[in-house]
C-alpha cells in the first residue's frame, strides 16, 4: 500500500504465539520498534559467503494485530 512497516523474520525452536510476542515486546520497545509483519522461517537464506540473503526472504504476510495505526504529527491551531 506505499506504507514501510516493519517486519521480523524469527527462526524459532517452538512455534510462536504472536499475542505472546506482542506483549512480551510491548514493555521493552516503544511501539515504533515493535513489527508490524512476523515472518517465521526455518532457516535464513544465505548468500555464498554466509551472510542473509536478504533478497531470498519471502514476503510478510502474517501481520501482528494490536499496534497503534501511524499519525502524522500537525500544529495545533487555536
């Protein structure tokens, strides 16, 4: 939609309960830190030197409901 959000790709051990995150994350973060899309992978892509692949990482689709929607700062006017 035009919009930049921010979006974590996890590789867990255990699958993940996205309220659990959001809650977990909320005392620790301020809310424009915390992701809007979690993308969980089983392994990151990685490029022949061993760095992320950023480029191979899939498209987030799994959207973290609960976060504040984006407003624009303005003047007050009296």
């Amino acid at each position: 939609d035009g919009d930049k959000d921010l979006c974590a790709y996890v590789v867990a051990s255990e699958a993940l309960n996205l309220a659990e995150l959001r809650s977990t994350l909320q005392p620790k973060l301020p809310s424009y830190m915390i992701p809007t899309y979690v993308v969980p992978l089983d392994q990151f892509p990685l490029t022949p030197n061993g760095k992320i692949d950023r480029k191979a990482l899939p498209a987030p689709e799994t959207r973290l409901e609960g976060g504040t929607k984006y407003v624009a700062p303005r003047t007050e006017l009296e």
